[in-house]
C-alpha cells in the first residue's frame, strides 16, 4: 500500500478515520525554516469538521502535536513526526454499513484489495486522512514564503453556479470571508443557498476549485515523465473525490486556433545584459499555458482547475448488495458533507505547495 507522497520532500502518512489518530511523518524539510505552529493549526482550523452549517457537523479540535525535527522554534533538517487525535468518533452510526457496499464509494475496492474493510466512516479511505497533507502542506508553505512563493485556492464552481470570470477578477483575500471560500460575495451566496438545499434532502453536490500559484521559480519539472503539471495533477487526483484536473485554458482551449492559443514572449524595456541572465526579463503577454510550458514554470502565475464529484454517502436511501451480492437497501447514518469543496480548499494548497517544493528542491539537487 503507497502511503507516501513526494520525491525530496515526502510525506508518509498513517492512520483511519475512527481509529486513535491520524499522522504522519515529513522528511525532506530544508533545516533553519522558522516553524509556525500557530499558522500551521490554523491550516488544519481550515479544514476542521464542523466549521459551518454547510459542513460535516462532527466536532473535532483537530489539533497538531509536532513530535520531532523542530528544535526551539525552527526545522532541524531531521524528520518531522506529527500526529492529531481523533476525539469525536461516533463509529456506531455506521454499523448499519458493516455487510453493505456503499454505491460510488471504496467499500468494495478496497475488500476486492485487502479482503478486509473498515466500515467505520471509510476507514483509509476517509477524507480524514487529508488532514496529514495540511499539516506537510502548510510546512511546505512555510518553507516556499522564503521563496516568494504563495498559493492560493478558491471555490470557483458549485453544481450549476459558476464564476464567469478567472482569477485575475477578483480579491482573492476575499475568499475565506464566507463559508464556500469562494471570493465572489453574491456568488457565495448563491453557492450556499445551494448546498444548503442539497444537505435538506439528505443529497450531495460537487464543483469544482481553482488554485493559482504566484511567483514559482522557473525551471521546475522534469522531463519526460515527471513533468510538473503531470504532477500537479497526480497530486490533485490522489485526493478524495477528485474527478478531473486541468491548468491553463485546459479544455477550454481545444476549441482554439494555435495563433490564438500562443503565449507569444516579448522582453522588459529594461534587462540585464549578461549572459547569464539575459533571458530574465522575458514573459509572456497572455497566460493560457498556465505557467507551464514543455512541462516546465516559465516564472508566469500557475494556475488549474480540480473537479470533485459529490459526496458518495447520502443520507437517502439507495440501493445497493450485502457482501454476499444480495439486493438491498442502504439509508447511511452519521455526520456527512453535503459537499466537500469549503473544506477541500486548504488540501488543493497543501499538496500544490508540497509538490512545489518537492520540485524546487529536485531542481536544487540537479544543479549541485
């Protein structure tokens, strides 16, 4: 079983949704990086059940104990263990569950893989596990702030309701002033109202989200195979309930012509003349690429889009078979998101900031 992500900066987690804890442990962190635990809980804060009436109602502090690689206040360079507790397990709501296969859900891969599940809320396969990429993701963020280096995420997209315009439109600090986290105020409105009916009768709604990183190093990716918007996407698609991903115009940009899909460059009036640094002053004056081209930054905004499907476990009733294959009905029980976008936005960051700086260091050691 893979549980572990990255090639310099990694991240191996453990734990199940109803068990003692969740954790992990992260290697690769660059030493001397000033460690804020305080930015670190709120990453969690971010992603915490419970947050608002359009989430998950299951109360969990979800607080971070740090174990190792911090010595007073900074990363030593040495592996650093984390664990949270889980404190608010109703795992009774899912007895239920036990012999049935929840329709669109893991349950019966991973019995069709292991011969054995845990029922209990999924398990492994629970969004809970997400918790350990926002601890890795926000150490990773600490590190990439000494880079200049930020991410931002957003709700872009709920079912049918949908900003019109991409990120260059809006305030971006806007987005963590509503319960969606998206940085149109009516539209989150909008979005809310919708989710908000779903939850009523007892269904599940997906969307989509838009992330943007400013001020990545060019020159990160690897070709052939390890390109960084290949990984960009891998990282996107390992996480619960994401269905698609795509950066730049993506789709939208089939239907184009190549003279006008073309990032075309032109030069700053003023820049360096030597040789080392004669490409410097080069961009591009549209961003379609999404700031990747060949599979490599070019220095321009990275920008994508993540689609996720609604939530598999509805509270109405399906149908669906018993692990003997016999026909039945499933009513689930429990405390579930009528849709996971609001609270997926922090794990988009996470694993687009620990990819980053997975690269960054990859390209760091090729130089060397």
């Amino acid at each position: 079983m893979r549980n572990s992500f990255g090639n310099l900066f990694t991240l191996t987690t453990f734990g199940e949704s109803h068990g003692p804890a969740v954790g992990g442990v992260v290697d690769g962190m660059p030493a001397g990086i000033d460690i804020d635990l305080d930015f670190i809980q709120n990453e969690l804060n971010r992603r915490r059940p419970g947050q608002s009436a359009i989430t998950t109602s299951r109360k969990e502090a979800d607080q971070v104990e740090l174990l190792s690689g911090v010595f007073e206040g900074k990363s030593t360079g040495c592996p650093i263990g984390f664990i949270v507790r889980n404190t608010n397990q109703h795992s009774q709501d899912y007895e239920n569950m036990r012999g049935l296969f929840r329709p669109s859900h893991a349950d019966l891969t991973y019995y069709h893989k292991y011969g054995v599940r845990d029922h209990r809320g999924g398990g492994r396969s629970s969004a809970r596990i997400t918790i350990s990429r926002c601890v890795a993701g926000a150490l990773a963020k600490l590190a990439l702030r000494q880079l200049g280096v930020s991410i931002t995420a957003y709700t872009s997209q709920v079912g049918h309701i949908t900003l019109e315009h991409d990120y260059h439109h809006y305030d971006l600090g806007l987005t963590e002033t509503n319960a969606v986290r998206c940085p149109d105020t009516a539209k989150a409105k909008e979005m809310e109202a919708l989710i908000s009916e779903v939850k009523a009768q007892g269904d599940t709604i997906g969307g989509i989200i838009t992330c943007v990183v400013k001020g990545c190093p060019k020159g990160l990716g690897e070709p052939e195979f390890d390109k960084l918007h290949a990984a960009l996407g891998r990282a996107m698609l390992s996480i619960n309930a994401v269905k698609g991903f795509e950066y730049g115009e993506g789709f939208a940009g089939v239907t184009a012509r190549g003279s006008e899909q073309n990032d075309v460059f032109v030069a700053n009036a003023e820049r360096n003349s030597s040789a080392s640094n004669r490409t410097d002053g080069i961009h591009t004056l549209t961003n379609r690429s999404g700031g990747i081209q060949g599979g490599i930054s070019n220095g321009e905004d990275i920008s994508f889009r993540v689609a996720f499907k609604p939530v598999a476990t509805l509270l109405m009733e399906q149908q669906t078979v018993d692990m003997q294959g016999n026909a039945t009905t499933l009513k689930a029980k429990g405390r579930h998101d009528p849709c996971v976008l609001p609270r997926a936005v922090p794990i988009v960051e996470a694993m687009a900031a620990m990819t980053i700086l997975d690269y960054f260091l990859l390209n760091k050691a090729i130089e060397m």
